[in-house]
C-alpha cells in the first residue's frame, strides 16, 4: 500500500527536481522515490570491486572473523 509523505522543499530545489522528472516522463514522485533508494542501496552495500579489494585483504577479513565471533558471544566493546 502506498504511503503519503509531505516533503518541503526550496523553490529552486522543487524546480530541479520537477524539470528532471519532466525530461524524463515521468512524475516527481517517481523521481524522488527511486533516486531516494538508489542512494540508500548505495551507502549500505558495496559494490563487486570494493568487495574483492575487502576479500582480497587477509588482515582485514581475519580481523573481520574475530570481530565477528566477539559479537556473537556478546564480547567487546560495540560502538553505535
């Protein structure tokens, strides 16, 4: 189900938006609800080169397990 969400923005920040949804036919709503998730995927996951550059880093993988293992058991100091 679809939810209603009041958003206020600055005149020329609402001229942008609506000139881009126009250009590509599509409504303002459809804008902002796809570059708003395109910008959340992105912050929280990495992509397949960043990845391997993790993976391919023996330290930091090893240093990643014990991190791991540590949360599981509860153990360490956990910073939010």
């Amino acid at each position: 189900m679809a939810r209603t969400v009041t958003l206020r923005l600055g005149e020329s920040v609402y001229e942008e938006l609506r000139e881009a949804a126009a250009a590509e036919r599509r409504p303002l709503s459809n804008l902002i609800e796809t570059a708003a998730l395109a910008r959340i995927r992105e912050a929280q996951f990495v992509d397949d080169a960043e990845m391997a550059e993790i993976l391919g880093n023996d330290a930091l993988v090893s240093r990643l397990k014990t991190g791991s293992r540590q949360a599981r058991r509860g153990k360490g100091r956990f910073v939010e």
